[in-house]
C-alpha cells in the first residue's frame, strides 16, 4: 500500500513497483496528480505531458489540419 513520507522539507508517496508497472511509469518519470472526480479521498496518477509533446502537437495540428479533416470526412 502506498505511504505518504516526508523528503526534506516536501512530502512523496511511495509507489509499489507492481503499481508503477501497471501506471506504465518508471522511476524518474513526471507525473501529474490530481483529485479523482467522483471519488472522494482518492488521486488519479498520470504521466505528465511534456511542453515539447505540446508544442509538437500544436504544430502538427496547425500544418495538417486540412489534411486530418479531409481524412475525416472519408
């Protein structure tokens, strides 16, 4: 089960490797946590999304979009 420690003057939660596996995360990763709609008292874990992804996503949307709408339409 994991347990919320404290790392100098922050805190962390230890994540069972079984657990980490299965989030498809590995030591090292940034992640994002956040409440859980709908669950009181739980967090949802997810990797975080990097600002070079973002960027990178951005333009290809804006250099394709005729091209991804087009193939939308088939």
């Amino acid at each position: 089960m994991p347990k919320v420690i404290t790392i100098g003057n922050s805190s962390g939660i230890l994540i069972p490797k079984s657990q980490l596996a299965a989030l498809g995360l590995k030591v090292g990763d940034t992640v994002e946590v956040s409440a859980a709609p709908g669950k009181p008292n739980s967090l949802r874990v997810t990797p975080a999304e990097s600002a070079e992804l973002a960027d990178w996503t951005k333009s290809f949307l804006e250099n394709y979009r005729p091209a991804l709408e087009a193939l939308a339409k088939k």
